[in-house]
C-alpha cells in the first residue's frame, strides 16, 4: 500500500474542503490515488466536497486581445499576487495576448520565439521573460493560449483572473451576456451532448456508489431497499441533472433565471458556437510546506488519542 503523506492529506483539502482525518481516510482507502480518493469523499460528504475542485492556488493574470477578425485569450503564470500586479508583468502578459492574435503562433513554443522587446530585453517574448525574471525576482511562464480567426467575437475579463472568449453570430450585446454568464457559472460545454465522457463516467460513478451507500443504510435501519429499477432511474437522474448544470445552454441565465441562456439567445436572434473559459491557476496545486508540516502534526496527534 502506498504510503498516505501529510502532504497528500494537505494538497487533497485544499482541494475538496473535506476534513483532514476523512481525506487521510480516503487516501488510504484509495491507496494514495487522488482522483479516487476525491470520488470517496464526494459519495461520503455529497456535492460540498466538490464545491472546491477547481481552487485557484496559482497566481497571475488571463488576458484578451481582438485584432481585426482575430481574438486570443491568453493565461501568464507567476508566484505571488504581488507580482501579477505588476506593470512589468502585466504589460507582458498584455503582449501575449496581442502577438497571439495577431501572428498566429502554433503553439506556446512558437509563441515564445516570436519578435518583441520591452523595458530593454529582447528580441525575443521569452528573451523578455527571462529578463522580467531576473529584475522582478520570480518565476513567470505562459501556460495555455486560445486564438479564434473569421468569426465575430465577445471577451470578457473578470479582474485579471477570469477571462472568457465567446465566438457568435448575431447580436453584440447579447454575446457579451453570455461572456459574463460562462465567467459566473462556469459551464465545461456548450450543450449536454458535448460534455466530456470521463465528467461523465465519474458523475455516474458517485450516483452509482451513493445508491449503494444508502441501499446499506435502508438495510441496516430494517427498511426495503428500493428496488434495482428505482435505482438505476435515480442514477440516470443525477448524471441529468449534472449536465443540465454544467452546459452552457441549458443553464439559468444569470440576468434571468426564468430562462435558458438557449432560451435567451434565441430570444435575440443569437447564435454561439463555442467559448473558451480561463481560470488562474485551475488544476495547479501551490506548494504550502507551512500547511503540510500543520496537518502531519494534527495527524500524529490524532494517532496519539
């Protein structure tokens, strides 16, 4: 069995909120696989241990750029809050977006070779980096980019830690609606049908072992389980109700909850093809030494009682 470390109880709180002792559980029960042990405490503490999944922990700025029929949205990473507000920073990061939409780079490589200089580095975007890296004192990269061409386009940025990209036809207002909206509820898909299957398979996987869980429990409370049909209606229920939640048309809209953002973009005459979502810092887990030497101490303490 793998050995469950302070630090795999730590990194799994922070992303679950779960209590220590039931993330040490869970890893244990997993056998330090993290994504399992995640399925654990979901089917255990329900939709709460899920609430922080996607937990901002690294640091930097998504930043937008149009230029003519071209748009890009662009993600900079760094370590401190302190130095995504940065001029320096910013400003190059501002550049990324712009180069991305105006040259078309196949890749952050490419993107990293194009020409640019600022606050006397150069020629190079990454002959820049490296500069800003010295005079400011931190580590900076640019991690994931996004270029549309020929379409007509709606960015919003919320702060510097959210920045959304919608490509639509029809009316101007209405896509910045929907821009703002996919900032808000942060849908993975535009419909339910393009949902990813492995969101998929681990939604029926919860729904299947929380059936389970209460199945057992029925049982030792001397009451009927409900029968295999039920169940499994219950669980087509569920893996419904998640898709319906997180695809794009099929959403509440934020501005009006009385109806569909389908519903509204009809309304108006408004087509979306697809978005593009940037969130700081999702799926990068920050190194808290601090936080891991508390919760080895809490767990030996806990083994002490």
């Amino acid at each position: 069995m793998a050995a469950i470390t302070a630090s795999m109880v730590g990194e799994l709180r922070a992303k679950t909120d779960a209590p220590m002792m039931e993330c040490k559980k869970a890893l244990t029960e997993a056998e330090g696989n993290m994504e399992r042990a995640e399925e654990l405490l979901r089917v255990k503490l329900g939709s709460k241990a899920g609430k922080a999944a996607s937990r901002i922990t690294a640091e930097g700025v998504v930043t937008a750029a149009v230029a003519g029929n071209a748009g890009a949205l662009v993600e900079v990473n760094c370590e401190t809050d302190f130095t995504s507000k940065n001029d320096m920073f910013l400003a190059f990061a501002k550049a990324c977006a712009r180069l991305v939409a105006e040259k078309n780079p196949a890749d952050v490589v490419a993107l990293a070779a194009l020409p640019y200089t600022q606050d006397g580095y150069g020629p190079t975007l990454d002959d820049v980096r490296k500069g800003l890296i010295g005079t400011i004192g931190e580590n900076m990269s640019i991690r994931r980019f996004k270029r549309y061409e020929g379409a007509r386009l709606a960015s919003y940025l919320h702060g510097t830690r959210i920045g959304v990209m919608v490509d639509y036809e029809g009316d101007e207002v209405a896509a910045k609606d929907v821009a703002m909206h996919v900032a808000a509820m942060k849908p993975v898909a535009l419909q339910a049908g393009d949902v990813p299957a492995k969101l998929i398979e681990t939604e029926r996987s919860v729904a299947t072992q929380k059936a389970a869980e209460d199945a057992e429990k029925a049982k030792a409370e001397g009451k009927t389980p409900q029968s295999p049909e039920i169940v499994a209606k219950r669980i087509d229920g569920s893996v419904a109700k998640f898709l319906k939640e997180v695809s794009l048309f099929n959403q509440a809209f934020v501005k009006n909850d009385k109806q569909t953002v389908e519903q509204m973009l009809k309304e108006r005459a408004t087509k979306v093809t697809s978005f593009t979502l940037y969130v700081v810092g999702e799926g990068i887990e920050k190194k808290v030494d601090d936080f891991a030497a508390e919760v080895a101490a809490q767990v030996a303490a806990a083994r002490k009682d």
